[in-house]
C-alpha cells in the first residue's frame, strides 16, 4: 500500500473519529501540503528512517513553500508527529512488520522570549478602546485583563456568563479551518 493511501485512511478513519475537528483539520493540511508531495508515493515498508531523516533535513532547509526558506523547528516536530503517529497505527495493525520512525531526530527547539506589553502599554490600549467609537474592539479589554484569546472570545455567547456569580465560563473557541470538516481526502 502507497503511505498517501494510508495517510488517507489514517486520517479519515483513526483521527477523524477521535480527535477535536481542528485537530483532524491541521493533520490534513499538513499531510497535503508538506508530507504527501515528498513522501506519498513510496510504499508503506520504504519509508525507512534515513528516507525520514533526509525529508526531515530537507524541511529544516528548504521547506517553506512560499519563502523556499526552512520551516521553524517547532512546526517541523508536528510534522513529524504526524507521521510517527501515522506510521505508529500502521504497524499496530499490521501494515508494516516494524516502527521505525521512532529513530527520527527531533530538531532542537530554540524558545522566543515572550514580551508581554507593560502597564503603560496595556493602559494604553484600554483607553484607545474605551474612547473609541468602535465598540466591538471592546472585548480586547477583557482578553488583557482575563487571558482568554480572541477565538475564545469569538465564541462567547451570553449562556457563558453568570451573573450573579460574577463568572465567565471559557468552554469553546472559534477558528477559521481551511477544511470543510466532512471528510478529508488527499489521494
């Protein structure tokens, strides 16, 4: 069996069905965009780690489809669970008589310091917002004084708020998917 093949299968019937849909959506995106054009036409048992290592490598350099520049370490270890965990169920179910992609290199991740604004910073921004005319801008007030992020402000309704307890329950988030969510197909 083609890896595109089972990346299909994989996709639409062992993570579709038990993952959040985002999740599902952002497997097949990457599986359309960076894993199937390198890596989809080789047979399920030739998909050995030198031939992962080396497509890893390839990511890390020259990846970015816009830009030809490499991806970023730490989207080129999701890529790389996506395949480990692709592969992973292919063996279990007996589609290839050994895992080995579990001797793929991880690259290194290098962490950003995250800058947060200062005190000035955000007074500033509240106040821009509360004089404003534009009351939608509003809800940035209460992401910087509360954490929440702009999906799961987006996905607030009136039923998330209590009152009388002075709560706010944060269950959902809203986002903008490129996948339709019925079902994947990549072949």
């Amino acid at each position: 069996m083609k890896y595109k093949e089972w990346l299909d299968e994989w996709l639409n019937h062992y993570v579709k069905t038990s993952n959040k849909q985002r999740t599902y959506e952002r497997y097949c995106q990457t599986a359309k965009v960076h894993i199937l054009p390198h890596l989809g036409v080789y047979e399920l048992d030739e998909l050995q780690p030198i031939i992962l290592q080396r497509f890893i490598s390839e990511l890390l350099t020259s990846g970015n489809k816009r830009t030809g520049k490499g991806l970023s370490p730490n989207f080129v270890k999701s890529i790389i669970s996506v395949l480990q965990n692709s592969l992973k169920t292919a063996h279990i179910l007996g589609l290839i008589p050994e895992y080995t992609a579990d001797k793929i290199k991880r690259p290194k991740i290098v962490e950003n310091q995250v800058e947060c604004f200062s005190v000035a910073e955000q007074k500033k921004i509240e106040q821009y917002i509360l004089d404003g005319k534009k009351p939608k801008l509003k809800g940035i007030v209460l992401c910087l004084y509360t954490g929440l992020r702009i999906g799961e402000l987006l996905a607030l309704t009136w039923d998330d708020i209590d009152f009388s307890k002075g709560m706010l329950s944060v269950t959902k988030t809203y986002h903008d998917g490129n996948v339709d969510g019925k079902h994947c197909i990549i072949v």
